[in-house]
C-alpha cells in the first residue's frame, strides 16, 4: 500500500475530531486517529469503513494525560516508518470538577496543553523530514479575558497553584489551557521559522456536541446540545471541523505561520498572547513539568 500523507489527529472518535479526521480520510490522507478509547474508536472505524469505501486510516491509542502513553505512542508511530505531514492537536478536556492526570497534574491543563506539549515535540523530527507539513492547535477565544463568559483566564505559573484542588474553577482552568495554547502554538511557530512546518492555531466556535466536559451530567447535557445549539454564536460540527480542515489544507495559508484564525479567517488573539517572553516561560517551565 503506497501512503501520500499523513495525518495524526488527537480526540479524534466523537465531535468535530471525527468530522475533521473523516473529511481528512475523503482528501486521501491517511489518518491516525489517535484516541483513548480502543473500542469506541475501532467500531466507529469499521463502520466508516463501510460507510466510505475507504481504508486509508487507522486507530492508535493514546491517552494525552499520561506522559507514558504519549511516548509509548511516538514509539509506535516511529516503528511505521511512515512520514508525518499533518499534526491536528484537536482533542480537548472541560472538567467542572476538579481531577488530577495520571502523572498528577489537573486533567484540564494536562491534556489540553502538556500532553500536545510533548507529544508535538516528540513528532517535530518526523514533521520536518515530511516538508512541507503543518501543525493545526486547536485553541478557542476563551483564553482572551476581553470575551465575557465567567471569570477571565488567571494563567498559574507553579505546579502547586494549577493543582490547588481548593481555588479549583474548572472554566478558568480551561480558559487557562486555552491561553497555554495559543503562547505554545506561537512560540513554536518561532521555533520552526524557515523550516517548512508551518503552525496555526484556531477556534472553531463553540460546538455544543463535542463531548468536551466529562463530567456533564444529564440536564447539562440537554441544555448543551439542544438549547445552546440554538444561540447565534454556536457552531455546528460540520462548521467547524471546516475550519480545522481549512487551516490543515488550504493552499491560502502557504507561506504563513504562526497565525491566530476564527471562522476560516486570520485574525488576532488576545493581547496577552502576544507576549514572547511569557510564552518562552511556559515553554521552559513545559520541558520541566514533563520531565
């Protein structure tokens, strides 16, 4: 079997990760979709199989909140010899209540930014080798305290602090992975000027059916999926796993990186996430937190 293109996608068996990956799969990538759950995701891939007529994808586990399946994954990965050309860092955790990873730090921050943290940067050789490539972080407009929804982001700069169970408000906490994001996504982009792996981060607007929260009881969910779906700033997963194909694929973005885009357009950040030398900060405390 000749394989073109490849393609990792994180979160990848529900919500916008699946439309995303299966519209990747229709573009002839051939598509890791790299998820936790073994079962769920190999019985939604048989049925894609059938439904597409396709077989250019396949399942790897990884769990992003345990630095061990991480690299246990990467090793997996290698041992393919294949090339890498896309890196979508989509999956994405909201915890209402407050839950440590495997490796003991809260879930949020764990999963949403150290796990893609090192699991990009375990990959970046492959990346490079298969120019030119991309990596798409998905990110959200949360992470901008001008955008009113609760609490603004109070991003924590100890370990002690982001796992302070007491002071624990699982919004700021993922508004805080959201800002770690984007400083990570634009420092990378620093990192890799002028090597052909060109970065984007994007918001895809707020789906109200990607299973983000865990931990959402039955109401939540209703409220979720059938009101909120209602409200003029939400988007429908078809949209915006639209925006995270358009910032893997389309020919527009050539040339450009490091970029901020909302609605399949460039657009700017917050002012916070401008700031370099905070960005360099997380990316060192980052290398330290993960040993």
């Amino acid at each position: 079997m000749s394989i073109s293109k490849v393609c990792i996608i994180t979160g990848s068996s529900s919500g916008l990760g699946f439309h995303t990956a299966k519209k990747l799969v229709t573009k002839d990538y051939h598509v890791i979709f790299a998820c936790r759950d073994e079962v769920k995701t190999v019985s939604l891939l048989q049925k894609m199989k059938k439904d597409l007529d396709r077989s250019n994808f396949e399942f790897m586990k990884l769990d992003l909140g345990s630095f061990d399946s991480i690299r246990r994954f990467v090793d997996d990965f290698h041992s393919k010899n294949l090339p890498l050309n896309l890196l979508i860092n989509n999956a994405g955790v909201y915890s209402k209540n407050f839950n440590k990873s495997s490796d003991g730090i809260e879930c949020s921050f764990a999963v949403n930014h150290l796990g893609h943290f090192l699991f990009t940067n375990l990959l970046l050789d492959d990346l490079k080798r298969s120019t030119p490539s991309r990596i798409v972080i998905i990110a959200s407009k949360l992470h901008d305290s001008n955008v009113k929804h609760g609490n603004p982001p109070n991003f924590k700069w100890t370990l002690d602090e982001i796992n302070n169970e007491i002071e624990y408000d699982g919004m700021i906490a993922y508004k805080n992975s959201k800002l770690a994001n984007v400083w990570f996504a634009y420092e990378l982009a620093r990192r890799l000027e002028n090597t052909g792996v060109n970065v984007y981060v994007v918001c895809p607007g707020f789906v109200p059916t990607t299973g983000l929260s865990r931990d959402a009881n039955v109401f939540q969910r209703y409220f979720m999926f059938y009101i909120l779906s209602l409200f003029p700033f939400t988007r429908t997963e078809d949209f915006g796993s639209e925006c995270e194909v358009f910032a893997a694929t389309s020919d527009t973005l050539d040339g450009k990186t490091g970029i901020f885009m909302s609605d399949m357009k460039e657009t700017k950040s917050s002012e916070d996430s401008y700031d370099e030398e905070k960005a360099k900060r997380l990316w060192t405390l980052s290398e330290q937190w993960i040993n």
